[in-house]
C-alpha cells in the first residue's frame, strides 16, 4: 500500500515538470518585418500601417516635485523653465536635442504633442490663441459687427416687452411690499 502511494506520488511530479528557460526566438518568432534594428510583427501579411504626421511641438508640463532629483535632472528642468510651479508648462520644438532632453527626464514630465484644428495661428492672430490642457492650440478669430447683429441689437433694445433692469427692480420691489 505504501509502494502504490510513493508510485503514484513520483508519477505525478513526473507531470509537473516546470520548464524555467527562456524560449528560443529564432525558431518563436520568425516572421516579423525588420526595420533597421526592430522586428515588427504585423497581424496581418498585408497589414499597413497609417501615415503618421509629427507635431511641430510639444506642451510639456512637470509632474512631479523637484525635490530629490539629481542635479543634473533638476538642471534639465531648469533649463526648460519647469522649475517653477507644477502647473507651470513650457512650449518647446520637436527636434532631437529637445527630445534627447526631455527622454532623460520623462519620469518627471508630461509631454503632450500640440495640434491645430483651426489652423496654425498668424503674426495678428497671437493675441487670440489659447493652448488647452490636451494640446489643442484654438485660434479664435476676431469676429467685426454684422449688420444683422447690430439690427437685433436695435430691435431688442426698443422692444415693450423686454426685462431691463428696471422694469425687473420695480418688479421685484412691489412684490416685496405686497407678497400675497
């Protein structure tokens, strides 16, 4: 009885074996596309990968304290002008010195790539261009009177029946001295 249950014991670990190597890659992944020094796998053989147009800049906003970095992080981010407030940000070109910098302190940083919906702003449109948290950069053009918003101007001003602010004080006022 004791023999079947150290047979049966040895048969089970026999099953259990753990394999704790590495795979091999050669023979695992062999049909990947190579792209200078990266093997890209597609899912598909016919898979094509949509054009991508980089920004031309980047918002990049400090995320994490300055405190008990090492100095030459706290350079960087001095350098950028992200040693201020942590809601500060900065706006820099997306060229490979700028990224070489931001690579070394992308433990600190959030970096958001600038986009323009409307158009990118001109010389005369600076001073109506606002950059949103999700990198939008919205110019808002500044609009001149239209004939037609000045002509309902005039009609709600000579209009009888318009709530002006004295007609809504009197208002108020006789409700006030006789409630019901």
């Amino acid at each position: 009885m004791f023999r079947n249950f150290i047979t049966k014991i040895n048969q089970i670990n026999l099953n259990i074996v753990r394999h704790y190597g590495k795979h091999n890659k050669k023979y695992l992944y062999n049909n990947g596309v190579k792209y200078g020094n990266i093997n890209y796998y597609p899912r598909t053989a016919d898979h094509q990968d949509p054009p991508v147009v980089p920004a031309k800049l980047f918002r990049v906003q400090r995320i994490k304290p300055v405190k008990g970095n090492p100095y030459w992080e706290k350079r960087l981010l001095n350098e950028l002008g992200l040693d201020g407030k942590q809601s500060d940000f900065t706006v820099v070109k997306n060229i490979p010195e700028i990224n070489a910098r931001l690579w070394k302190i992308k433990h600190l940083v959030k970096v958001t790539p600038i986009t323009f919906p409307y158009g990118e702003p001109k010389e005369h449109d600076i001073s109506h261009t606002f950059l949103k948290e999700n990198g939008e950069c919205i110019v808002t053009k500044d609009i001149g009177p239209v004939d037609e918003r000045i002509q309902a101007l005039d009609t709600f001003e000579k209009d009888a029946k318009r709530l002006d602010t004295e007609l809504l004080r009197r208002d108020a006022r006789l409700k006030w001295l006789n409630p019901w």
